[in-house]
C-alpha cells in the first residue's frame, strides 16, 4: 500500500543550525509529495510540494527534492529560526486518487 | 479570504455520551475532507465529500460515526456515543477539486478529550 515514514522526533536545534527531516515513501503508483508545518495551535499548513522526480519545492528557505531512485523527499533548511518551531508531516498522493497519506510528524524545537 | 473553520475547537465529553462537529469549508471548494488525528501521529482520512456526497467513507467506523454534509457547503461529524479511543483531534479541509494537484486547505481542528 501507500505510506510514508518520518525521521522520528523530537529534534531540538540551536538558532542558526541547518535542519534535515528525512522522509521516505511507498507508493504503487506515481504520487505527488508534500510537507506540511503544524504551528501550535493550528491546522495543517501546505509548506511546500513537489509533483514529479527531480522536482524541488521550496518555500520560506525550506527545500525538499523528489528523489524518485530513493523513494525520498527529506527537507532542508540551512539556518532555522526560533519561528520554525513546529511539528513537520510529509505527505503522498496519488495523481488519479484523493487518498492522501500522512507520516506520523516530526516536531521541531528551535532554541535562542 | 476566509480559511477553513471549525467549531467547537475544543470538546470534553464523558463516554457514551454523543457529540457533533462543525465545519465551514472555503467558499467554492467543493471537496471537504474529514480527518481524525491521534496524538503523535499524522492524520488519517475519515470520509471525503465531493460536492454532497459522499465518495470515500471506507475508513469511517459507522457503527456509532456518521457525517452529512447538506446542500454541499458545511458538514457534520458526529459521534454517538462515544467510546475513550475516540479521544483525538478531528481536521476539517478542504479543496477546489480532487486528486494530487489540488492542495488541501486545513481548519485548526477540534480536539476531543472522552473521559
């Protein structure tokens, strides 16, 4: 079936550090991948996605590349802020369904 | 423009005893999702509406969950009776159409406490 599997939290980072979550993914067709931020507080909030291999989302200095040869889609940032300090989902779907899959979410501590 | 909004945000019931959801989707998003999410781990599909009706509820316990979603705009989850596992924060969202190049608007959720 289709999944997704988180790098596991929690992950406490100083100020200024350079943040990598690892996401993996298992899929019986071609998905499209997403991550996802959720503030405390909030509801999910679309971070950035990528539709095809080889494509890079980015948004707000995060990045993440469809890494279609390692079933991947870890994300990046080179310096995080205090502000980034959330729980991060990497997600799936599929093109020709609506069935989205979630990881179980990473939360981020991001210290002064 | 309006997000996506639900009500109540937070919800203490004893079990057994029943409870609704709320949830106004944004204005010309004809598909609205209902998730419930366990603490620690990521969401997981209810049932989906297109439009009013119903297209994916195989993962709805209906049993004692049901959900209606009248003239295609605003939907209800309702629980009844509630059961301590049920404890959870449910998710409303939405988007403009289906499949993986619509993004999925999020409400902030109601958590339920059953105790």
């Amino acid at each position: 079936g289709n999944s997704v599997t988180q790098m596991e939290g929690p992950v406490t980072l100083s100020e200024e550090a350079f943040l990598t979550i690892n996401c993996t993914y298992t899929a019986t067709g071609y998905p499209s991948l997403f991550w996802y931020v959720q503030y405390p507080g909030e509801g999910l909030q679309l971070l950035l996605k990528a539709t095809k291999a080889d494509d890079k989302g980015s948004n707000k200095g995060f990045e993440a590349t469809y890494r279609k040869e390692t079933t991947s889609f870890h994300l990046e940032k080179g310096s995080v802020q205090v502000s980034d300090s959330a729980v991060y989902f990497c997600a799936l779907i599929l093109y020709n369904n609506n069935d989205m899959r979630f990881g179980a979410g990473t939360r981020l501590t991001v210290k002064p | 423009e309006a997000g996506v909004v639900q009500s109540p945000r937070y919800k203490i019931i004893e079990k057994k005893q029943p409870v609704a959801f709320w949830c106004n989707p944004i204005s010309g998003h004809n598909t609205l999702y209902w998730y419930r999410q366990n603490l620690g781990q990521g969401p997981e599909l209810l049932i989906r509406y297109e439009n009013e009706e119903a297209v994916d509820d195989s993962q709805l316990p209906k049993d004692r969950f049901s959900a209606e979603r009248l003239k295609g705009v605003d939907s209800t989850l309702k629980i009844q009776p509630a059961e301590l596992g049920d404890s959870a924060v449910y998710l409303c969202a939405s988007s403009y159409g289906t499949g993986g190049g619509y993004e999925q608007y999020f409400g902030p959720g109601t958590r339920l406490t059953v105790t």
